[in-house]
C-alpha cells in the first residue's frame, strides 16, 4: 500500500508518517530529509539546496524526482509512505509515472488538513532528536525529561534553519501557490481523504488508521 501525506508546513506528515513506519512496518519517503541529507553532504548540489531550503523555497522538480526516482528502486517494505512529496503536479505526474513502470500504484492520499495560525506555532515550537529524528514540541509533545529523547535517550536536539518566520511565510506561500492545487488534482482522480490535523496527534493518527484499514 503506497500513500501520500498531503498538508502545509507543520500540518504533522512527519509525526504521523513515523507512527506509520513503526505500526505497520512501511518506509518513509521524505523529501525534505532527503534534501537535508544532501545539504550536509558538501557538494556544490548540496550547497545550492541548503540556500533554496533555508529560503523556504521550492527544491527544481527535478532533483526531487531523481532522489524519490532512488529510493524507489533500491527500498522494499509494507509499501511507501510519500512526506512533503510530490509538492507540484509535475512531481504527482512523476509519481505516478514511476510507481506504474514498478507495477505499483497509490492507494490513498491523506490530506492533513489544519488552519495557518495552528501552523505558526507548530513551527516555531518544534525541535528534533538529533540522534533518531523523533519530532518534539515545547508544548504539544515534550521530552518526558528535559533534554533527552524518549525514544532513543539522545541528548542532541535540533532546530531546524527554516523554522523561522520569515521562511516559514515563504514556505506557506510556495505551498498555496504551488501543492495545494494537488488537494483538486487527487480529489478529482478519487483519491483524496481529508484528516482533522487540528485534533490531537493521537486522535490524528485513528484518523488515519480509520482510513487504512
Ligand atoms: P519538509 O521537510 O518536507 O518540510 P515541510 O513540508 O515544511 O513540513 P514540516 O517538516 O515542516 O512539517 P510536518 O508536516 O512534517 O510537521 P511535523 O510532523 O514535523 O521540507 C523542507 C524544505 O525542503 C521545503 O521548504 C523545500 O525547500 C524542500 N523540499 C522538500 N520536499 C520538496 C519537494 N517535494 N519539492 C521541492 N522542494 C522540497 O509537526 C510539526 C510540529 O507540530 C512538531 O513539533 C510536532 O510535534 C507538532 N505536531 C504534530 N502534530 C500535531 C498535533 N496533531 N497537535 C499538536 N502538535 C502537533
Ligand atoms: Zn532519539
């Protein structure tokens, strides 16, 4: 089963993408992790991505595709789970393109759906296990004790460089101009299922279980 998660910048794709991959086994493919692995990497594509990203910009179509394009052919499991991709019609064009010449198809797409002010603060109060990359929230899912991840006990927490709000406006903007036509696209193809993203994270997740099975 292959599905995409579908909302703006800090709608919980990556939170409820992680529940995902740990319930029922299937892979997640992050754009964005991606891109910020390729960031740290220090070649002159890294480069140019860490200042597309940290601008809040749009990464080209293309590296994107070529990354996903990657995973795709050398990763196997309970089926992928699509975070922060695809973001533009031409990258669902690509989407569906690849999975057919795999002999795949989508299943679902999720669309998180939750309101711009919700999204300031989810942004602004998020940092990340540097060690296994479990997503935190100074308010909404602390550490059990401060400074160490439930998860693995790492003590190195990141924040991102475009939790900011001057990049998060542009990042807002980049997705009502250019992702959010895909809510019409899927919806128009019969795919689309619209989650409460505003609920709890764990009722966000029934949600989504609701929908799966
Ligand atoms: P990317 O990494 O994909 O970032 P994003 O889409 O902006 O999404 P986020 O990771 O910010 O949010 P999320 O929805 O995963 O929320 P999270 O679960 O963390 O992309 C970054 C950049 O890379 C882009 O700007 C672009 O430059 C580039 N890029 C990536 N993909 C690309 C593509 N396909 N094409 C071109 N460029 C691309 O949750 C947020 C916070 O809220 C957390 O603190 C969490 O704990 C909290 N939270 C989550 N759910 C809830 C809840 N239900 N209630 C309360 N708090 C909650
Ligand atoms: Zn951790």
């Amino acid at each position: 089963m292959n599905i995409i998660l579908l909302g703006p910048p800090g709608a919980g794709k990556g939170t409820q993408a992680r529940h995902l991959v740990e319930t029922r086994g299937m892979i997640q493919l992050s754009t964005g992790d991606m891109l910020r692995e390729a960031k740290t990497s220090g070649t002159e594509m890294g480069k140019k991505v860490a200042e597309i990203m940290d601008a809040g910009k749009l990464v080209t179509d293309e590296i994107v595709i070529g990354l996903i394009e990657e995973k795709l052919q050398s990763e196997a499991g309970a089926g992928f789970i699509f975070d922060g991709f695809p973001r533009t019609l031409a990258q669902a064009d690509a989407l569906a393109a690849l999975l057919a010449k795999l002999g795949q198809s989508l299943h679902t797409v999720i669309e998180m759906r939750v309101d711009d002010e919700a999204l300031v603060k989810r942004i602004s109060g998020r940092f990340t296990c540097g060690n296994c990359g479990e997503v935190y929230h100074d308010e909404t899912k602390p550490t059990k004790v401060e400074g160490v991840c439930d998860k693995c006990g790492g003590t190195e927490m990141v924040r991102r460089a475009d939790d900011n709000e001057e990049s998060l406006r542009t990042r807002l903007m980049e997705y009502y101009k250019k992702t959010s036509p895909l809510i019409g696209y899927y919806y128009a193809k019969g795919d689309l299922r619209p989650v409460n993203g505003l609920a709890d994270i764990d009722e966000v997740t029934a949600s989504i279980e609701a929908i799966l099975s």
